[in-house]
C-alpha cells in the first residue's frame, strides 16, 4: 500500500533530487564538517552542556533540599552553640572552634556532592562520550560551576544561621568580608575541590575515602588543632601548603579584629604585692613591656591582671592578624585554579588515557608498535555515489517484474 502510494512517490523524488544536488554541493570544511571531531565549536559545546546540567539540578529537587536542610541545621548547630559570645578570652578561643565547625560542614557537602556528580559522570562515558556528543570537558567545568552556585547560596544560609547569633562585629568591613570570603570564595575552593577528586577516582566510595584523608591533613595543619610553634619541625611546610590555614585566617580575623577584651575571674592572674604597695604600682613595669591590664590598680591586696586587651591578641599566637585579609584572598585563588586544572588533568589521566599503575609495569604494552590511528569521523566521499540497485529501490514488486 506504501509503495503504491502518492507520498511514496513524493519520498522516491526527493531522494532522487538530493542525489542530484547534494554531491555539487562545496565541501564544508567548518566545525560543523563530518572531517570535524564535534557538530560544534566548543563554546556552543559548553553552553548547552551548562543550560542542561543547570535544568538537572532544577529537575533534582531532593538533592538540593538535602543540600540546603543540611547546611542550615548545621549552622544553626554551630551558630545557637556559640549564641552571644561575651569579650572574653573563651570568647575569643570559643571564636576559633566554631570556625573549626564550620569547616566541617564543607566536608559533607563534598561528599553530598560525589554521589549526584558520579551519575552525571557515568552517563556522559557509557552513552554521550562514544557518540561525541560534546568535549568531556565542558561536563566537569558546568557541573563544577553549578555546585558552586548551589553552594554559595547554601553558604548565605549558613551565614546568617550562624554570623549573627553570635553577635559577631556588625560593621560593614567585618561582617562584609567575612560573608565575601565564607559565602562567595570559600564555596569555590572546597567543590573544585571535591568534584577534582571525584572525577579521577573509579566510584563514590573511593572518592570519599581520598577526600576523607585529604580534608583530615588539611584541617590537622590549619593552625586550630595544634599551632606551628607546637608541631615537630619535619610538619612546619605543611602549615605553608595547607589551604584551610588561609581561610581560618580569613575567617577568625574580622570576627576578633577591634573587638575588646574582658577577662573572666577564672582568666585573671592574681597575686598580692609587696607590703605597702598598691596593685598599679607594683605591676605598671610589667604591663608596660607585656601588654594587658590591671583590674584594680588601686589596691594593695589580691592584684588582678588580665593578659590582654583585645580578642585579636588571643589568637595572634595562631598567626591570625586582620591585615593579612586581602593577602589570604589572594592566596585562596591559587588553589581554586589549581583545583579546575587538577580536575581536568585528573580526568584526562584516568579517564580518558585510562592510565593506570599496573601500566608502568607492562613492557610489553610500553615497546610495542602504536596501533594505526584511524578517525572515526573519516571523511567518506562515496556516500552519493550510485551502487548496484539503486533503480529498484521504491519501485513496486509489479513493475520490477
């Protein structure tokens, strides 16, 4: 019924008007060629790619609702446990670890992030890879970009949840920087991060174990768990390589910066002076060459001496000081781009070229001859050309009898 039907003949003409023109047709020698690797150039590539993967995140609701319900019970965890800090020295040090918390939060949402970008990857090298769909990549940069974004406005929530509980400095060059730095740069550094690690590592459970020592090392040589001054020697260029010391330092600097100090009684140092003498008298040499305060100079019985003055100075044992805050910007960038390079040569390594340990111990794979290259996208210059029957293709069984 087909064959012997008007569209049938209407198909059979169009075909025959193709052979007829398409072969006097100018050899397109763009991008767009089948001598070319990809249909398009590589922005169009990744432009795609990111407007796709910005609709599967839209399209992945749970995982978003996950991520944000995760952030915010965190922060209002660490943020109601440290609600109200008061001037004092455990105030100052209570400052500290609840940065310490804060950096584990990016903890669980790189992993949070492994298990949604794992599938993604999977996809891309069983299915769209062999296809040459598009560069691989321009998937790892636009998922990478995209947990980033994701992230940064999880990180706002987690700002407020926890910044102003605290009561932390409310003043535009305090509080504005340590949302720039926490909000905005820090998400870029730990999801490049963590998406490097799991794009060169084989499944979601080798990944998590890598990041799990990885991040481990970096927050041992942050300076909160054991300053500098206190580690062995060997340990001390690990306190110079590890990025979290530049972002404690970015963090804990405006929240004590400016902000005074009050000793609690338990904090103060108290003795009694030499007979006859009062409390400002007997300790204003010490003072002078050592910094603090006497909280009752007046007195000739039980002097009470506070160390300090300012919160900063708790900390600056620690390395931290407020003028080191656009030095630690700047730093925190060298290890955002060296995460996206890390990425990319992670996945061409073990992904692409497939490298693999056992591989330096084949020789005979390492001497032996290189197999004939051929293209899978070789030009083919005989598709129009005529082949034996074409005159009886559409023709009914009648006629070609």
């Amino acid at each position: 019924m087909w064959i012997e039907s008007p569209q049938c003949a209407a198909v059979a003409s169009e075909i025959d008007e193709m052979h007829r023109t398409l072969p006097n047709r100018p050899v397109n020698t763009n991008a767009g060629d089948l001598s070319a690797k990809f249909a398009t150039t590589y922005a169009n590539q990744f432009w795609f790619v990111l407007k796709r993967t910005f609709l599967q995140f839209w399209r992945s609701p749970v995982y978003l609702r996950a991520k944000f319900l995760e952030c915010v019970v965190c922060a209002i965890f660490v943020g109601l446990s440290f609600v109200g800090m008061d001037h004092t020295v455990a105030g100052a040090e209570g400052a500290f670890s609840s940065v310490f918390m804060l950096l584990l939060i990016a903890l669980a949402m790189i992993n949070q992030g492994h298990v949604f970008a794992f599938d993604t990857r999977e996809l891309f090298e069983v299915r769209e890879a062999l296809s040459n769909t598009f560069h691989w990549s321009c998937l790892l940069v636009s998922h990478t970009l995209l947990e980033i974004f994701w992230s940064c406005i999880c990180q706002f929530f987690c700002y407020i949840c926890y910044y102003w509980p605290a009561q932390y400095s409310g003043t535009a060059h305090h509080a504005g920087f340590f949302f720039f730095i926490y909000v905005l740069i820090f998400p870029m550094y730990f999801m490049s991060y963590g998406m490097a690690i799991l794009y060169f590592s084989p499944d979601v459970p080798s990944a998590s174990m890598i990041n799990s020592n990885l991040f481990a090392s970096m927050l041992l040589f942050c300076g909160i768990l054991n300053p500098k001054k206190y580690s062995p020697g060997f340990w001390s260029f690990m306190y110079v390589v590890s990025p979290f010391k530049y972002f404690v330092q970015a963090f804990v600097g405006p929240i004590v910066h400016n902000r005074k100090l009050e000793c609690a009684f338990d904090e103060l140092s108290i003795m009694d002076p030499p007979k006859g003498t009062k409390c400002g008298d007997f300790l204003q040499t010490y003072v002078d060459n050592n910094g603090g305060y006497i909280q009752n100079p007046d007195e000739d019985i039980q002097c009470k001496y506070c160390p300090y003055t300012m919160q900063e100075q708790v900390v600056r044992q620690y390395d931290i000081k407020w003028s080191y805050h656009w030095r630690n910007f700047g730093i925190v960038w060298i290890y955002i781009l060296f995460n996206f390079a890390a990425m990319l040569a992670g996945y061409w390594i073990f992904r692409v070229k497939k490298f693999s340990i056992s591989s330096l111990f084949n020789f005979k794979k390492m001497f032996a001859s290189a197999a004939k290259h051929v293209d899978r996208h070789e030009k083919d210059t005989t598709i129009f050309a005529a082949k034996k029957g074409d005159d009886k293709l559409l023709v009914p069984k009648k006629q070609q009898q």
